[in-house]
C-alpha cells in the first residue's frame, strides 16, 4: 500500500538540522519576544486608572462609584486569593508591579518586598487623612519591619476574627458573651460539623486554642518556632482522627456554602461570611471570645515600577481608602474596621446613610475596645518558620 | 446487502458532522489537508512543541535538583527536594492521587466503550449523534469549578440524595460520606472525564470501515468475536489516546479535589500547588518530575499492548485498508 506523503513526510538529518537551528534561533528569540509582551503590559497603563490587586473578595465596597466620583480616577479591580505566597509570587516573579498600581495584601509580608526593593516606603505627608491615623494602628510593628521605623505600608482595613456558629443549635450564648474557641477545636457538640481554613494559618488558630487552654507553651502563635509547629500539627491530627471536622475551606465562597448547605454547625471563618450567612436567614453568629482573637490588618503596598509612573494617582487613591466614604460603604457590608473610622461616622451623618449604617459605625467602636484590646495576636501571614508550617500542615491534610 | 450500496456507503465519510473539522476520512488522502506540505511544517510543529513542551518539561527537572532560596533558584546540584517530597508526606498523597486516577480512569472506559461503539456503529441517525455530542460539550461551556459545584448541593447533608433517602425512610441521619470524602471524588472525576474518554474512542471507532464487521458477519462470526477480533484490536488507537487524556489530566485537576473533596482528600495537584505557595519551587518541581516519571514508567504496559498487536504503524494501516 502507498502511503500518503502528508503523513510520511521524508526528512533528511541534515535537512533535519538546518530546521533545527532554525527552530533553535527562535528558542534563543524567545526571551525578546517575551520582553515584548511585558512591554506590552506596561503599555496597558492608562493615565486616570489605578489597577488594584486586592486580596480576598471582601476588600471590594460593592462597586467603585463612589470612588470615581469622588476622586476623578476609575478603578479597575482585581480579587485574587488572600495568600501571602500567592502574592509573592505575583509580585517576585510575575512582575505584578507592570501590571497593578496598589497591591492590598496582609500587613506583615512587606518585609521581604522591601528588602528586595519591590515595594516604595510610604511618604505619609503625601495623603491628607495620613496624619489622622491612630498612632496605635499606623505604628504597630507589624507595619515597620525595619530598624529605621521606616513605613511601607498604609493600614487600610483590619479586623480581630474569630469564628461563625449557630448558638441555638449548640445552645451556646450569644455575642457579647463569650464562647471558647474549643468549639472549632475540641467539641462533642460540634463534632464532625467544624470546618477550617484549608492554610497553614490554622497551625496558628489551633496554637491560640492550645495556648489558652493551657495545653502546651508556645511562646508567639503567629510567629511559631518548628517544635511548636510540630507539636500543634500533632494535635490538629489528633483531632482530626477523633473526627472534629467536617471540611477544610479555601474561598469565601466555600465559607458561605458551608453555612447555608448545613454542613457545618462551627467554622474558623471571616466575618463578613457571617454577615452573608445572616442576610440569607441563619441564625449564625461571630464569636465574641476571652481566649484570642486573630488581629489582621490589610495594607496598600505601592510597586516599585509606580515610581516614574502615576505615583500622584496612587496616593490620591489610598488618601480615598482612608476616607470617609470607603469606611461608611465597607464598615456595614463587611464589618471591617478601617484606619480612619471616626471618618466614615462623620461622612455616613454628613451624607445621612440611615441609621443602620450610623449604628454600624458605632458597633466599630466596641470591636476596637473590646477586641483589639485583647494582647493575643497580631497576624502577619508570612511567619519565619513558613517551609515548617507548610510541611506540618500537609502532614495534617494527608491523615 | 447488495454490493454497490456497501461501496457507497464505505465511501461515505465517516465525520459525523458535514462541514464540521478536517476532511477527515478513510480512503487515505490526507488528515490535514489544508497544511502545506512542507519540511517548515514539520519545523513549525517541531518548534512549537520544544518551546511549548519540552523546554519547561527539562526546566522542570533541572529545577528539581536545585536549592531556592525564597524565588530564587541557587545553582547548587541537590537531592534536598527529593527527600523534601517525602517529607511532606508525598508518597500517601502520589499513591493516592495514582489509585483514584487509575480507578476513575477504568470506570470511564467500561462506560465509555459501549457507548462511544453505539454512538459510531449503532445508529445512523446524524441527528442523534449531534444530539449526544451537544449533551457531552454543554456542560464545558460552564468552568470547571461551575460544573463541579453543584454536587455540593446535590451530595451535601442537606442536598438532594440525603433528603430523598431521609424522606424513603432508608436513613435516619444524613450520610456525611457522600460529599468531602474519597468516594465523593471518585465521583466527581467521572463526569468531567467522561467525554475524554469518549471522544478518541468514538473516532477509532467509527474509522473501522463497515465492510470488516460485514465480512464478520457474513463468515458467521457471534457479535462477540467480531468485538473481540476487530472492533477491539482496531480500537486500541482510541483507547490507549483515551487513557491518556483521562488519567493524566485527572492527575493535574484541582477543582474536584478541592470542591468536592473539601480539603480531605489531598492529591498531587493541591499539594504541588501548596508548596508553589510557600515558594517551595524545588520541591514542587521534584514532586512534578517525580510524577512525570511515574507517568512514563506507566506508559510501558500501553506500548507492550500496542506492540502485541503490530504496533500503532499497523493499526493505522489496517484502518486506512
């Protein structure tokens, strides 16, 4: 039978190599090629838009509208995972700088950006609402890495988090009266219907439990040493084999299908899922807590490629984050306390929001005397023992 | 069946859907006819598939035997992240991922086969091939994690099979394994994995010419020799390609073990990925090639199958006969 020469295509060695070299000059062209399609990225720059990488679905007030209107600038968003890894690698090796004008990530993984220049220090006399900032939120270690004092980053929003669950359910109390996280960590009661943060964070989460109930010294939970580590690893195995929890979470998403779909009567969780959760009927609730609470806090980090490029835009746009109208619009859809909340009271009674968003205002001031109060713990995300907490943690996933 | 009517139809092209992809048919002229037939053809493909394939295939494997340092790479030769792969108790979740992908991946093919052998010999009918083709494609118009997530509400504890078993009187609590469990993410693969399995099939298939099943017949051979005899040695093509497309891909899925598995069912995806995230490159990458090597070493029983029967050259041949 003939063959056909479509498919029996003849090919000489040497013809074979010329086409090689051939295919070998384009290999050798390809960083160039690449190159150009960086460039093409920054082209993507445009005068009057900031790009904003945000961390986590919750960092959005709905819509920027009022950001536009307010400050002339229009606001292209992008959400990607809230993950101090994640975002490194954005930023090291993705070049995210050429792509994005503020990052928002966890205060805390600045560190390592501006060691390796990937980040500007902040210039505070450059944002008018800067000065205004309680010295007790712009001060805080977790925003000055450095000796020298030096800021890189501004303090957007924070919260102290706790956990979501349903206290007629567990005939548990209600907020303002404490529960104990052992409710997430070492309950019959919830038993097999507890679901955790699918991160090397619980690691810290279960190390405050076990802190509190006096279980085992671990002198920092955010910052473990590697025996630390392992000795909470072993009891989050422990107690996982006893059947604890029902699933581990990775999205807000998950979080909220976790509450509506039944599956969890407890859950390590943020607040704003609780927030959802009770907009669709639950009677769920966020955990008021004497035993810790986890204290976050997201800051706007400015790339290093923003420095010849619309620097004036990007401060004018975190001037607006810690204004008024950004605490007024997040405060009652998420819970957040911002770096400027006596701001977003007096904007949501100058702009006469209603009196719900007036009391949820208020209720911020409760969080912060009460909450944020509490000595444990301040939570940067990146702690120095982070290839041990990974391990751990897979240790614990593979039970 | 008179001979004439045979002849037309074995010249009927087989591609079920008129004017849709190549000219694909069995007389021999060609599977790509609209590429020009020359050696930059052959160097285009060659190229695209060094850049595309093999030079992050090599990367990967050299960036294994390396140390990092946070993302950067020290060009130090080490084994350190092989050992590392153990230590994050790899080898549970490489077995792991292996057993479901080897199990999901012969579920598949006992459902697919007889389906994809009806679907090419049992009917005639276009229309129902295209009505079957249009149910195998909708749901790839939805993202994967789309797809995937309304089994939670289907599988959850207060979805839809525990509400009817509840509702019947078979259980008294819902049944808590039937999402974010093992089980559960066996089931998950099976639809996303199905039409992968299928389509290679189908078009192995549906290239066997009529008259050889014809001849069967008339020689007296039962249904079932003619499938053993014929259909399945000339189907092997699109077994094996199924095989392929079924098993490897499932390896590197994260959305059905992440949604459906709920974080309790670690597999070599998640874990590649975990350790991506705390910029663990080297690990990562030896977990990679590790995969890749258990990838290769499994294509060894497919090559002694294909070979056992002539090899891929003569299958083709035969089909083209």
């Amino acid at each position: 039978m003939k063959h056909s020469k479509h498919l029996y295509y003849h090919l000489s060695r040497r013809r074979f190599i010329k086409g090689s070299l051939a295919a070998g000059g384009v290999i050798v062209g390809a960083p160039a090629v690449l190159k150009g399609l960086t460039r093409q990225a920054k082209a993507d720059y445009e005068p009057g838009v900031i790009r904003f990488r945000a961390a986590g679905t919750t960092a959005t007030p709905g819509d920027w509208s009022l950001f536009e209107k307010e400050t002339g600038l229009k606001m292209v968003a992008t959400v990607e995972k809230d993950d101090p890894g994640v975002f490194y690698n954005d930023v090291m090796v993705n070049d995210a700088g050429d792509r994005f004008d503020i990052y928002l990530s966890l205060a805390g993984v600045q560190q390592t950006l501006a060691e390796g220049g990937w980040v500007l220090p902040i210039d505070g006399s450059r944002l008018k609402n800067w000065a205004g900032v309680s010295s007790d939120v712009k001060d805080i270690p977790l925003l000055k890495p450095d000796a020298e004092g030096q800021n890189w980053g501004v303090p957007i929003y924070m919260n102290a988090d706790t956990f979501g669950y349903f206290p007629a359910d567990l005939d548990e109390p209600r907020p303002p009266d404490p529960v104990s996280w052992g409710l997430i960590f070492d309950s019959e009661k919830t038993m097999g219907r507890v679901s955790i943060d699918d991160n090397y964070f619980s690691l810290s989460w279960a190390a405050g439990y076990m802190k509190a109930a006096g279980l085992a010294d671990i002198s920092d939970s955010a910052n473990m040493t590697a025996s630390e580590v392992e000795t909470v690893a072993d009891y989050m195995i422990e107690r996982k084999k006893a059947g604890q929890f029902r699933n581990l979470w990775n999205t807000y998403d998950d979080q909220i299908s976790n509450f509506v779909n039944g599956e969890v009567l407890a859950m390590r969780c943020w607040e704003p899922a609780v927030k959802d959760a009770r907009g669709q009927g639950l009677d769920v609730v966020y955990a008021v807590t004497d035993e810790f609470y986890i204290k976050w806090m997201q800051a706007a980090f400015i790339p290093s490629q923003a420095e010849d490029r619309n620097l004036d835009e990007i401060y004018t746009a975190i001037d607006w984050l810690l204004g008024g109208g950004y605490a007024a619009t997040l405060t009652p859809l998420r819970g957040y306390v911002t770096s400027r909340p006596d701001l977003g009271l007096e904007y949501a009674k100058e702009m006469e929001m209603g009196d719900d968003v007036v009391a949820s205002m208020e209720e911020n001031l409760f969080k912060i005397e009460v909450k944020f109060a509490q000595p444990e713990f301040w939570f940067s995300g990146v702690p120095d023992t982070l290839a041990e907490h990974e391990r751990h943690m897979a240790r614990f996933k593979n039970v | 069946m008179a001979s004439g009517a045979r002849a037309a139809r074995s010249r009927r092209p087989v591609w079920p859907l008129p004017g849709f992809g190549p000219s694909f048919d069995t007389r021999g002229k060609g599977l790509f006819v609209w590429l020009p037939v020359s050696h930059w053809t052959v160097y285009g493909f060659t190229t695209v598939w060094v850049l595309g394939v093999l030079v992050p295939l090599v990367l990967l494997v050299l960036f294994s035997f390396l140390k990092t340092r946070g993302i950067q790479f020290i060009f130090e030769p080490t084994l350190r992240a092989y050992l590392d792969i153990f230590e994050y108790a790899g080898w549970p979740v490489i077995l792991r991922s292996l057993r479901i992908a080897a199990t999901v991946t012969i579920i598949e093919l006992i459902i697919a086969f007889p389906f994809a052998l009806w679907l090419a010999k049992g009917t005639r009918s276009d229309a129902v091939r295209l009505t079957f083709f249009t149910l195998l494609m909708v749901p790839f118009f939805l993202s994967p994690a789309s797809r995937t997530i309304v089994w939670r509400v289907v599988l959850g504890r207060n979805g839809l099979v525990n509400s009817v078993l509840m509702s019947l009187g078979i259980i008294d609590e819902p049944v808590d394994w039937l999402l974010f469990s093992e089980p559960a993410v066996h089931f998950g693969f099976i639809g996303p994995y199905f039409p992968p399995m299928v389509w290679p099939i189908f078009l192995s298939i549906s290239l066997i010419d009529d008259e050889l099943l014809e001849a069967s017949r008339d020689l007296g051979g039962h249904p079932r020799h003619t499938l053993r005899h014929i259909i399945i040695p000339l189907a092997i093509p699109g077994v094996v390609a199924g095989i392929v497309f079924t098993f490897v891909p499932m390896l590197g899925d994260t959305v059905v073990a992440h949604l459906i598995g709920g974080g309790n069912v670690l597999l070599l995806s998640s874990s590649i990925y975990d350790l991506i995230t705390v910029m663990n490159y080297a690990a990562a990458a030896a977990m990679a090639a590790f995969v890749l090597a258990l990838i290769l070493i499994l294509q060894l029983p497919l090559i002694i199958t294909i070979r056992s029967i002539g090899g891929v050259n003569e299958i083709f041949a035969s089909l083209r006969r």
